[in-house]
C-alpha cells in the first residue's frame, strides 16, 4: 500500500490531544505517513510542539486561527514566532484562515474577518508555505483575496462552495482536501467528479467531518476518503493513494515517497 497523507487535523486540541499517541498509532497501522497539525491558539501550539517532539516525522504543524476570533491579537502573536518555526520545519504551512459568511451577518464583522485573513494570506505569501484555508458562504470573496496576493500554494480545506467556483480554482492550480464526509456528503462526491485528481490532497479534519454522520473522524479515514474518490473517478486506490501523496509533496516540498 502506499503511502497516505492527512493534510488538516486537530490532533492538538485539547479534547483530542488525550488520545492523539493512539490515532496516530492508528494512522500508521493503515499507512499514513504524514499528518498536518492544525493549531488556533496558543494550547495548541504547546501541544502541537510536544507532538513534534515524540513524532518529527510523522506530524507537522499548520498555524492559524478560530475563525470566530475577530481579534488581531491571535496573528500578532502568532506572526511574530512562526518564521523561525518554519525554519525548524515544525511548521509547513499557515492555516487554517479563512471566512466563514454562515457564521457573520454583521458587515463590520466581515471587514474584520476579510482584514484578519488578508495578513494571513500575506504572510503565507512572504514565507512562501502553503495557506489552507477554510470558508462558507464567502468563496468569491475569499479567491478574490488570494488573487490580490498571487498566492500559488493554496488548500481548500472541506470545499463547500458550488462546482463553477471549484471550477475557478483548479485553474489557479489551487488544491482541494477531500474529507471523510465524502461518504454521504453529495456535494463532496459532486466535487470529486468534477476536480481532476491532480489537484487533490486527503484529509481527515479530525475530529470533525467523519464519515458517518455525528461520528467523529480520525487520521486513519483518509484512506476510506481515498477508496471512495477510487471509485467516484474510476481509478484504482494505489493510483488515488500515489497521486494525492505526490501533491502533496510537491506543495509542500516534502518527499514521503520512494
Ligand atoms: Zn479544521
């Protein structure tokens, strides 16, 4: 079998982080290689840079923020250590970031929000690391931003917007994390027949989005995401396994495979 990656997890929240040795345990047993940390404050960072510690190569860590935190304080703190954190290699990439208009009605919010997001962008930008960003109900805007910045190395991390906007983004060569609800999300599967696999990665999002519906997920699943685009794009689970592994090595400069 070869080898998987979990692009997007929270392994370091607090909840999860108790059981965090035993799911990657669990990930390594059904061949996950790689699994991208996502950290939102500063606890998660802590825990983040303890799983690093035990598991160097296993684990990486994308940085970012809650998305209902309106405060400029989480990407001042944040912003400040996170170069020489990519330089160690604990973190690979900014994220998640992003808007979510399902969330914010109110307009000041949103300029909040949209401002907040741009210095993320910017940043990701200036460190040239991937961004993974995750949005609802505010893809225009958000691609907007992106192409303000030019930003190459983009994740769309559980896409939930419409196939002619997913569309706009596999032209910017943009990614798409595909999520273990693709089980019975049809507009997940919608999404998989329409993006070629070359602009797929896997993720879990741990412990959201599983593949039953109020089950929670685990890194492990990307390989039950993996069966699945198999069989939506009619293609074998080596070839889906193969190709989303090497995306993400090329996006994320990072060999895993032999
Ligand atoms: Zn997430």
């Amino acid at each position: 079998m070869i080898a998987l990656v979990d692009v997007h997890a929270h392994l370091a929240r607090q909840e999860v982080f108790s059981k965090a040795s035993e799911l990657i345990k669990d990930a390594l047993e059904n061949n996950v290689k790689v699994i991208v940390v996502s950290i939102q404050n500063d606890i998660e960072l802590r825990n983040g840079l303890e799983l690093r510690k035990i598991y160097s190569t296993i684990t990486y860590l994308s940085i970012g923020q809650e998305l209902s935190d309106f405060t400029i304080h989480t990407y001042n703190m944040f912003s400040k250590i996170i170069p020489r954190l990519v330089e160690e290699r604990h973190v690979i990439a900014i994220g998640e970031v992003g808007l979510d208009y399902s969330k914010i009605r109110d307009n000041i919010l949103r300029d909040i929000a949209r401002a907040i997001f741009e210095k993320w962008v910017e940043l990701s930008k200036k460190l040239d690391i991937p961004i993974i960003v995750h949005s609802h109900r505010a893809y225009n805007d958000v691609l907007t931003i992106l192409e303000k910045y030019d930003v190459k190395k983009v994740v769309l991390h559980a896409y939930s917007g419409g196939t002619e906007t997913a569309k706009r983004a596999v032209d910017r060569g943009y990614y798409f994390s595909i999520p273990p609800s693709i089980m019975h999300s049809k507009q997940k599967q919608k999404l998989v027949s329409v993006v070629p696999l070359e602009n797929m990665l896997l993720e879990s999002d741990t412990p959201e989005l599983g593949p039953v519906f109020g089950q929670e997920s685990k890194p492990s699943h990307v390989k039950i995401v993996a069966e699945k685009i198999a069989e939506i794009k009619k293609k074998s689970l080596e070839e889906v396994a193969y190709v989303t592994t090497r995306n993400f090595e090329r996006l994320f400069n990072m060999k895993i495979l032999d």
